[in-house]
C-alpha cells in the first residue's frame, strides 16, 4: 500500500458559521489486513463523527472516529489498483489518490551452512616430582624466671589544708521569660534569637499545637485545614466562592470564583482579539496579566470574554479577570461548590499557538468541556455560533 505525497491536497478555510466545519488534515494512511473485511485508517486532525470516507466514489462505513483518527471498513474483496480517496464533511473534502497491492508470497528459507570440525585438544605436560622435605629444627631451653623486687615503705599521711575564703555573692538574673501572672498553659518556644511566649488558647474547645512557616501556633478543629483564615469552599471578601488555595509560607494566594456567569446569554461569545496573537501563558497566576495584556493590545470589543470578566464588579471589589487555562482547569475541578454552571463551555485567557494544523494563525481561546474527565479537556476554538460561558475571578494574598 503506498500514498502518493505529490497528490497529497488539504482544502483550508475559516468560516464564522458553526455548521461549516474545516476539511479534516490527514497525515499518514494505514490499512489493516488481519482483520476481515480489511480497515483503513487516517490519522492527523479535525475528524468529526460527521466526516465521511469514499473510495472511488462509494461510500465507507465509518467503525471509530476521534479528534485525531478515523477508522472505516474496506470493500471485501478489495481488488488491486488506484483508487480516488476522499474524506470530507458536507462543506469540505480532501482528496488525494491511493494504489493498493497484494503482498506477494514470502519465499523459501536458504539452507543453513555446515558446522566446521572441532580443532583436536593438546596433550597435558608431565607433572614434575616433590622437592625433598626440609628437617625440622630444634625448640630452645626456657630461660630462668627474674627475682622479684621488695615492696617499699609507706609514706605518711600529708596534713589537711586551711579552708579557703567564701567568695562574694552573684548578681541576682534577669527575670524569666515567663513573668508571674502569665496565663495558666502559656507555652514558649526558641525563634533562634529569643525565647517567645505562645498564649494558651482562649475557647473552651479541643486545640492542636500545630508549627507551621517557622512558629508553633494553635489550632481548633473548626480552623483545621484553613490558611491565612480561609480554605475551599468558604466565602471570599467579594462573596465569591474559594476554589484553590496556592499555599507557602510566609504568604499564600487565595483564588475566588465569582458565583455567576459574567455573560448572560453565552451564544456566539466572542474571546477577545480576533487576528492578532496577544502573548498570553497558560499556567497559575498568569490570568490576570494575561486579562491586561488583552485590554492593552486595543483588539478586544467591550462584549469580548477578557473585557466582561475585567469590568465586573460586584460588593466593591473590581479586580476581576478571566482565568488561565490552568486557573480554569483547577475552577472546572471545583464547579460542584462554585456552582451555577450552564451547559456550555468556558473561555481561558490563555490563547492557543496557530499552527499549520489549524485554518488561520489567528489568537485562539482555550476552552474546557462540561462533560470531561477529571482534569479538563483542552483545545482550539475559533469564533463562531457557539454556546461558550465567562466566569470571572479574582485573587489575593494572606499571610500564612
């Protein structure tokens, strides 16, 4: 089976209508022919369950699609020759020809050659004769034991000496680190230059002495959890929800969700700027940089996805933005406690690299299903009559 690549044709356009979808890219073909009746199958990108596959004019039966592959079965028996290939939906198709060949038979194994004769081994030396054994020599006479000394006389006993004078009294120390009338239970605790105090706990409730960024401090069971006074799920400043919490020490950075959408009717929400790559990143922390470089690069209309989320306000608090992909994925973990998600898809303010494999190199938002795994589903989006939502957020720093 070969593919001809000087007949290799990808038919690219960019349409605003959602119905017309993009040509499929198919970048290598393969056929099956342990499985009956044969497969075909066409790997590279924007298959839809809708792509349609034909080999000279009939029609294949499509067995598997995704984003990147799409399997159909092949005519039974399948004769020899060339043939026109096409893949396409309703609006475009991609054609390029294709030669089939039988695999001719696999011919007869060549003989296998004569093992050589062994080379004879050599005869071992005679062994030489034992050396004369020496005589053995004669023990010496012990010698006589020493005399032994006489003791010497004892010494008298030396006098006791006079008792020397009393020395003067110390200066009275400095008091204790814990002067009287300290709490009953007050603890202390060396920072490496000073003893420091730790009050005992004022409510009547179990408190764990936890140490924590460099300082023991106490915690009752309702704090368990929380850092800087906050932990997922409760209520930020602005009333929004918290969703994820970037915890180190000696300050730590509290991510809030606004409990709404920021467009009310999510159809043919556009992202931001259309044509022109911003320069955007993708990670935690990056949204609202990301949301002020869109502002700053004049391309977005005031109903454009980063402009909704940057001029929402609410409870006196407006430094709102559009989330990073990332911060977007770590809000799609959490939708169970934000709540008040429609059945759409959400923008990032993460834009997607233009590649060969796309219809443009325009500036493409990231968007996340509704319906992924745990972790999110990311790719391209363009613009177009899609059901796509904006939630804003917003983040701060607490001391830990």
């Amino acid at each position: 089976m070969t593919l001809r690549s000087g007949s290799l044709a990808f038919l690219l356009m960019l349409s605003s209508i959602a119905t017309q979808a993009a040509a499929p890219v198919v970048n290598k073909v393969t056929v099956n022919e342990t499985v009956t009746p044969k497969t075909i199958t066409l790997t590279g990108s924007g298959f839809l369950t809708s792509t349609v596959i034909k080999l000279s004019g009939t029609q294949l039966t499509v067995t598997g699609v995704s984003a990147s592959a799409i399997v159909a079965r092949l005519p039974s028996p399948l004769a020899a020759g060339d043939y026109l290939l096409e893949a396409g939906n309703s609006s475009q198709i991609t054609r390029w020809n294709f030669t089939y060949g039988e695999v001719g038979p696999q011919g007869p194994a060549g003989a296998t050659g004569a093992m050589g004769p062994a080379g004879p081994t050599g005869a071992t030396g005679p062994a030489g004769p034992a050396g004369p054994q020496g005589l053995q020599g004669m023990m010496g006479l012990p010698g006589e034991p020493g005399a032994t000394g006489a003791a010497g006389p004892a010494g008298p006993q030396g006098e006791q000496g006079l008792q020397g004078v009393q020395g003067p009294q110390g200066e009275p120390g400095a008091p204790g680190l814990l002067a009287p009338g300290s709490a009953i239970g007050a603890m202390a605790y060396w920072n490496g230059t000073a003893w420091v105090e730790i009050p005992p706990p004022q409510a009547a409730t179990d408190h764990t002495l936890v140490f924590r960024c460099g300082s023991p401090r106490w915690i009752s069971a309702a704090g368990s959890g929380t850092v800087g006074g906050y932990k997922v799920g409760d209520t930020g400043p602005a009333g929004g929800v918290i969703f994820h919490i970037a915890d180190s020490c000696p300050s730590a950075v509290v991510y809030e969700a606004a409990r709404v959408d920021q467009n009310p009717n999510p159809w043919g929400q556009g992202w931001g700027c259309s044509g022109i790559v911003v320069g955007t990143q993708t990670g935690v922390g990056t949204g609202a940089a990301n949301t002020a470089a869109i502002a700053a690069a004049g391309c977005a209309g005031p109903s454009a996805a980063a402009v909704l989320a940057a001029n929402y306000s609410v409870n006196g608090f407006d430094d709102w933005y559009l989330p990073s992909r990332d911060e977007l994925l770590l809000l799609f973990q959490k939708w169970s406690i934000v709540g008040n998600k429609v059945s759409c898809i959400y923008y990032s303010s993460s834009e997607g690299a233009g590649t060969s494999a796309d219809t443009n190199s325009l500036a493409l938002g990231v968007w996340v299903g509704d319906n992924t795994p745990a972790g999110g589903f990311f790719r391209k989006f363009s613009y177009g009559n899609e059901c796509v939502g904006v939630r804003a957020i917003r983040s701060f720093t607490v001391s830990n």
